[in-house]
C-alpha cells in the first residue's frame, strides 16, 4: 500500500471564471507537500500573479471547490479519514453568474450537503460581502474573519490560521 498524503491544498481563482490551478506535469488532482519534500513554490509563484479583476462568481468558486474536494477524495489523493476544509478568500461580493446571496448559501449548503466540508472565509476589505460569507462559514461548520487593509493584516491572517488548525493560546 503507498503512503496516502496527509497535507494536499488546492487553489482556485475566480472571477467572472473559475480555474482549478494545479502544477505542469502533475497528474493528482491536488498539490501534494509530503510528495513535492516541502516545496510549496510553484504555487506560491503562482499566487503572487494572481490579480484582482472587476467580476466575483462566489457560487460557481464555492461550488467547483466542494465538487474538487470530493473528487480528491474519491480519487484517493488522501486517505479516507483526512479531515478536508475549505478556505474562502473574496475581497468582493457576488457580482456576476448567482448574484443572490441566498441562493448562492442555498446551493452550497445543498452542494455540501453529503461531505460537509468546513467552509471558513476570509473577507479582504470594505467591499468583501462579510454577512454572506459570515452565513456560508456557519451553515458550513466554519466560521469568518474579516482581514481589514491595516498595518497588521499579517496578525489578523496568522490569528485566522490559528483558529483553522486548532491553536489556542
């Protein structure tokens, strides 16, 4: 039997699109830290292009999240038992494809409804929707923060990281 990976990640952009990135050459579904020795590079490198556009599908990008996750895990990519999350970032509200906030909770309680993967949000700034993305995080089993454009976002996201791997102080 081979080692099943117990850290994989996936990143999705959206816009008015949603994309699945994955690295070139690699036929897993997910990114594998323990099958790439620790080097998360290529998709830190691909994280730092990435740029803010007009557009915001929160529907389709929460939906292909949770089809993603499934098939990961269906795949066999980790073991049955691994505990999967996803985490949300938007700086923006749904503004293209559902633009309804309660249809999009609708349809990603309903698309999460058999694998009830946490959802947690990060709502970046102003223009982020924080009562929506407060509403999915909940109905999800997650929760929300708000990253506000100050001098210490760097705190407030290592809070948030605390908060989604169980440290306390």
């Amino acid at each position: 039997m081979s080692e099943v990976n117990l850290d994989n990640f996936n990143v999705i952009p959206f816009n008015s699109n949603v994309t699945i990135w994955k690295p070139l050459r690699d036929s897993q579904l997910s990114y594998s830290i323990p099958r790439k020795n620790g080097d998360v590079s290529e998709a830190y490198e691909f994280t730092l292009k990435l740029k803010a556009a007009a557009l915001t599908n929160i529907n389709e990008a929460l939906i292909s999240a949770i089809n993603l996750a499934n098939d990961v895990k269906r795949n066999g990519e980790i073991g049955s038992e691994t505990h999967q999350m996803i985490v949300f970032l938007t700086d923006g509200d749904p503004t293209v494809g559902e633009t309804s906030g309660t249809r999009v909770k609708e349809n990603v309680k309903q698309y999460n409804s058999a694998s009830k993967i946490p959802i947690y949000g990060l709502a970046f700034g102003e223009d982020a929707d924080f009562n929506l993305l407060k509403d999915i995080s909940i109905e999800n089993r997650g929760f929300v923060q708000k990253i506000y454009e100050s001098g210490n976002s760097f705190e407030q996201l290592e809070e948030f990281y605390d908060g989604i791997s169980g440290k306390h102080e």
